[in-house]
C-alpha cells in the first residue's frame, strides 16, 4: 500500500511546488572544486552544496544519511547504522567507496585498506556544511581516490560571543545520544569545542553501535598576515557485525536475526591537524598543514569462528600550498601550488582462535602483515577570467606511490604454511583538468570540462588466497584510470527558482574490482581483485529543481540517470553489479504557524545486479521508495524535533550479494519504520 500513497505524496509535491530555508538565488562559496573559496556559479563542475539549514531539517540520524537525497549520489549501509556504509558516485558499485574521496575540513579521511570510510565518526552535530563534487575534475587537487567524485564535509568553528548548545536524541532501537559544544571569538582567538556520545541497540540482531567523540577547532592570528590553526578529535567505537541473511533464514527467523550474534569490532581513531598561514602582499597565501592520525580497531569473530584481527592504521601527512589571487593584463587571475605527502602505516595482526579445540594457542599470531605506503604528489591549477563572463581553468598533477609489503604465517592451525613475502610496487601517474564556464548573467551559466582522475590499489587489494589456500600478493595490479568529460548548466530562473543538469562520462582503464568467479575450489568462491582488461563506461545525467513559490511551502526535487556497463573483454554489453539506472528523491517543506516546520522526502532507488554478479547471470535486486518525515519546533534558543524514518515501513534492503558458484542470493536487510526525536538548546 505504501505506493499509493506516496504516490499521493509525490502529486502532493507536484502541485505544491518548493522552497529552502534560505533564498535560492544566493551565490553559495565552495572550496573543494579549487582547493580556495569561490563562487559556486564560477566553477567549472557539478556541485552541490549541502548547508547547515538544511542537514538540521533532514531526519539524518548519522552525517552519510544526508547524502541520500542528493543526486548522483548512491549510499549503501550494511547495518543501518553508518558505520559499514558506502558512498558511490558515477556508479562504480561495491568499489564504490575506493573511487570518492572523502575530506574532514580538507584532511583526507579514507582508509588505506578496504575498510572504507567509517562515516559514523563524524557526528551530524559537528557538521557546518558539506560540499559534493561530482566528476574527476578534483583529481588534480587532491589525487589518490578522488576518480569519480570528492565530499568535503566543513565542519563548524567559533564565530562571536561565546554560545553554548546542549543536545538530547533518542528513538527507536534503543537509540540515545547527547553532545555539548561550545565556541566563540575573543581578541585574535576562534574556538570551539565538541564532545558527544550515541548508543543503539541497531534494527537487526547484534547491530548495536556505541561511541562517543571529542573534536576542537583553534584559529589564533598573530597579525594581519599570519595565523596558525589546530584541529584534533578522538573517536571511540564499538559495533556489532551480524553479517548477512539468506531468504531461508529470513523466512525461518525473520530479517531482524543476526547470524554471527557475537561477532564485533572495538576501536580507536585519533586526529589532529596544525599549521601556519602567511599572507604576503594581500595577494599571495602560503599554508603548510601538518597532520597525523591513528586508528586502532580489533575485530572479534566470536560466532563465525575466524581469527581475530588486530589492526593498526598510522597516517602522516604534510600538505604545503601556494595560492596567488592577482589579476593579469586586467583580468582576474587565480593561481594555486603544492605538495602532497602521505606516509601510512598499516599493521595486521591475525590471531589464532578456535572455538571447539582448547588449546593454549588462543590469542597468539596466526599472521602477520604490514605495508608500508608512501604517496608523493605535485599539482598547480590556474584560474583566468579571459573574458568578464567566461572564466578558464586547467591544471595538473603527478603522483607516485610506493609500496612496502611483509607477510609472515605461523601456521597456528596446521593448514599449511603460507610462504614468507616481502615485496615492493612502485606506481607514477599522471592527471589532468581543463574547464570552462560561462556566465550569461547573475542568474545563469554553463560549464564544460574534461579530466583525468585515477586510484591506487587499497593495500588489501593485493592479497588473494590461491587454490592451495595460501596468501599470495599480486604486485601486478595497476592504477585504475579514467578520462572524464561533463557539461552542465545551472539556472536561477528568477528569485525563488533554481535548476541544474549536467551530463558525464568516464572512460575507465584497467578498473579495479573482485572477481568472485575468479577462483572455484572446494565447491567454494575465492575470489581475486583484478584490472578489468577492457574499457568500463559510466555516463548519465542529473537534473535538480528547487523552487520558492511561496512563504510556507517549499520543494526540492532531483533525478539521475546512470548506466555503468562493461565495455568489451570477459563481461562486455553487463551492467555494473550494485548500480541503479534510475535514482530520483524529492522533498517538501512547510512552515507551519510561528514556530513548527514539517518536512517529508521520498527517495526512489531502481532494481539493480546483485553484488559478484558481473556475469548479470542471476535477477535483480528489487527497486525501492523510502518515505521520511520530520517535525520541528523552535522558539527563540530552543527546539524539538520529531521524525519517521521509512514512513511507510517498506521492508527493503539497500546491499545485497550472490554467492557465485551456488546461486545463494544474500541480503543486508535495511531498517524498518523507526522513530526519533531531538531537543537542543543554546545558551
């Protein structure tokens, strides 16, 4: 029945037309596509920006459900709760999350192994806004990662008198949370602090998620020219992993079961980032950034069985940059310049468990791995208004990384010895970028560019288990490339209605993905990351309009169109597994009376192949509509909200698999209806 209804919804919408918060026609200043602040209407790319109106009126209980509405953007969660989630743009599927760069303030926030990026660490509360670069545009400015997109969430500073905000939240599933932040300016000094803590008890079985989190933000200026800045946070995590269900199960226990009820993950994640600014002549800004980070997490598979792991992850970072913004024969010309360095550390240690022998072998080193990868990077772009309304750009970039590999098996289990590794890779790549954009007037322009973007092999991406059952590295593996090309044009059509559409294409070589059909041994899938011997096309369009036809009411609607197909080789003419053709959500907001807002949005997501399905060989996983609603009320310091997530209680789920060589379709079940609420107050 939730069809209908939201169908009801969606003509409801229709009718009704759309609005923001804020007025839409406002210039909006981003920083991710040029590493600088600049007018969104001026850059050469698809982009959107998220703001901090607009994140407070979602119903996102975690910063990744945010990102569900937006175009061209597809978001995957294994347990509901943000802490195995995938981001995909462009459509590259399970390797999704390997080809988007994800930045915390400009600092790099994916991990180096296949572990992805734990969007659970970055609380909603913390969040200023956040910008969506959509395209490999950015890969000349930020590099390893950034192939198909790049997401920059800007978290908050101090601004004026010291403020104070407490927040309360609790829900369905046992959900609860509460954070204190707290910021302001005084003399030369900017600060503001965060601390916050969230449980759940999760939708299914064994999804719990606990953590709690500190982050500070410092700006000190010496004088008009210089300014040093310090960021930190820590992050402590527990999450429980029920692992996936097949229909047999879920028919017999029902999607909430967890099939490993004991297996979990603990862990640690600690940042900071410092750094001076210099401004010289009032034209020319040198920054130097250093940074550091450690993340410790142990996984315990207590129910499946498998050994626990250990993992280490240390991360050093330096990032020195030039920026001149000095106009040239009259024209405004804006130059950046810089170096980026990396230097992880990643350790893993595999200990001997087993649950039917009693041995005093539990708890030693079964395995041992540690990879050592250093990236090298040197970019300049240039920014020139050639003409008042038509502006160029164009950069490049030359990255090398260099890998270190040391393995060593004890053979606790008398499985047979894996042999001693100890190799290295060396990889050097080239990218590129060239735009323009044109501005008819201050309410319209068009853009055009073409790029190169590219991804280095994940340190987890080069071991595989042969038929023997022993580890193997393969320093084969090349970096994946891709060509890019995007138009677009965005429109404010008058004061109260925008729109934008853009259309891309990427020609990828040597994609990187697994093969589960690779390796067939005792009747069991193995599996091998890979380079795909031929080209992969990912094209598509994306459209958005948002509209204010009236003081209460107010709409966003959006709609993408993706087809990511392999083209030529093993799979030539398949779709890509885990990519929708057809994405589309729209979104409706009314101001009721003085102080109450409600909002509901419906996101429709199209069938698509199961996860290991190159072959398209078996059916597709269903499409689905979630509906969200959401009620505010706000009087002067204080609010209350209170929301429905899956309005309708579609039972749906967001990732699902098949086992290759038996057919076995498996599925992470989503959640189903849940309520939360919230409070805050600021003093």
């Amino acid at each position: 029945m939730y069809k209908p209804k939201f169908l009801a919804v969606a003509v409801l919408l229709l009718s009704a037309g759309i609005c923001f918060a804020e007025d839409v026609y406002l210039d909006k200043i981003v920083v991710t596509p040029y590493r600088y602040g600049e007018a969104l209407s001026k850059t050469a790319t698809s982009i959107d920006v998220i703001t901090e109106t607009e994140i407070s009126d979602s119903i996102a209980q975690d910063t990744v459900d945010v990102l569900r509405p937006v175009s061209g953007v597809m978001v995957r969660d294994l347990y509901g709760n943000g802490t195995k989630a995938v981001v995909d743009i462009g459509g590259f599927g399970e390797q999704g999350a390997l080809n988007v760069l994800v930045l915390i303030d400009g600092r790099r926030a994916n991990d180096v192994d296949l572990s992805g990026v734990d969007w659970s660490q970055i609380p909603v509360g913390q969040v200023e806004r956040i910008e969506v670069l959509r395209g490999g545009t950015a890969a000349v400015l930020y590099g390893d990662n950034a192939s198909s997109g790049v997401i920059n969430i800007i978290t908050k500073k101090g601004y004026g008198p010291l403020k104070a905000k407490l927040e309360v939240e609790g829900g369905s599933y046992s959900a609860n949370g509460q954070s204190f932040s707290l910021g302001g300016e005084k003399d030369k000094l900017s600060y503001w602090l965060y601390a916050g803590r969230h449980a759940t008890e999760g939708y299914r079985n064994n999804s719990f998620d606990k953590r709690s989190d500190f982050a500070s933000k410092f700006e000190y200026k010496f004088n008009n020219t210089i300014s040093a800045h310090f960021n930190s946070g820590f992050y402590n995590f527990s999450y429980g992993m029920p692992a996936s269900l097949n229909q047999n199960v879920i028919d017999q226990y029902g999607r909430r079961y967890a099939r490993y009820g004991d297996d979990h993950t603990n862990g640690k994640d600690f940042y900071f980032v410092f750094g001076p600014k210099v401004e010289i002549f009032k034209s020319d800004l040198i920054t130097l950034d250093f940074s550091y980070r450690q993340k410790d997490f142990d996984s315990y598979f207590l129910s499946s069985g498998l050994d626990s792991l250990k993992n280490e992850i240390e991360t050093f970072g330096l990032t020195p940059k030039y920026t001149c913004d000095a106009s040239i024969m009259g024209r405004d010309n804006k130059f950046i310049t810089g170096f980026d360095f990396y230097r992880y550390i990643y350790t893993s240690q595999a200990l001997y468990f087993s649950k039917t022998v009693n041995t005093n072998l539990n708890n030693r080193v079964n395995q041992y791995s540690n990879v050592n990868k250093n990236s090298y990077g040197w970019y300049l772009q240039d920014e020139y208004s050639l003409l008042k309304k038509l502006s160029l750009v164009g950069g490049y970039r030359y990255e090398m990384a260099r890998y270190t590999f040391g393995y060593h098996d004890n053979d606790l289990h008398g499985w047979g010895s894996s042999p001693d590794q100890d190799e290295k890779t060396v990889y050097g790549v080239n990218s590129f970028n060239a735009g323009v954009v044109y501005s008819y007037d201050d309410n319209m322009s068009v853009f055009a560019n073409a790029s190169q973007s590219f991804r280095f092999p994940e340190v987890d991406e080069f071991s595989y288990t042969d038929t023997n059952w022993q580890k193997r590295l393969d320093t084969e593996l090349k970096p994946q490339t891709s060509i890019n090309y995007q138009i677009g044009m965005r429109n404010n059509l008058n004061e109260k209605v925008k729109s934008s559409i853009s259309m891309f294409r990427m020609d990828v070589k040597n994609e990187l993905y697994f093969d589960a059909k690779d390796l067939l041994s005792f009747g069991s899938w193995i599996g091998r990351n890979h380079n795909y011997d031929k080209k992969t096309i990912h094209e598509g369009v994306e459209a958005t309009l948002e509209a204010k036809l009236c003081n209460w009411v107010s709409l966003l609607g959006n709609y993408t169109f993706t087809n990511a197909y392999f083209d030529g080789g093993r799979y030539s003419g398949n779709k890509i597994p885990q990519v929708p053709q057809h994405k589309a959500s729209m979104g409706l907001r009314f101001a009721l009376l003085k102080n109450f807002t409600f909002n509901i949005t419906g996101t429709y997501v199209g069938d698509r192949y199961f996860m290991n399905d190159q072959a398209n060989a078996y059916s597709t996983l269903n499409s689905y509509t979630v509906a969200d609603a959401k009620l505010m009320w706000r009087h002067k310091d204080l609010s209350a909200s209170f929301g429905v997530g899956n309005l309708f209680n579609k039972l749906y789920s967001e990732q699902a698999g098949v086992t290759v060589d038996t057919g076995v379709k498996f599925y992470y079940p989503s959640p189903a209806r849940n309520f939360s609420f919230k409070m805050d107050y600021s003093f």
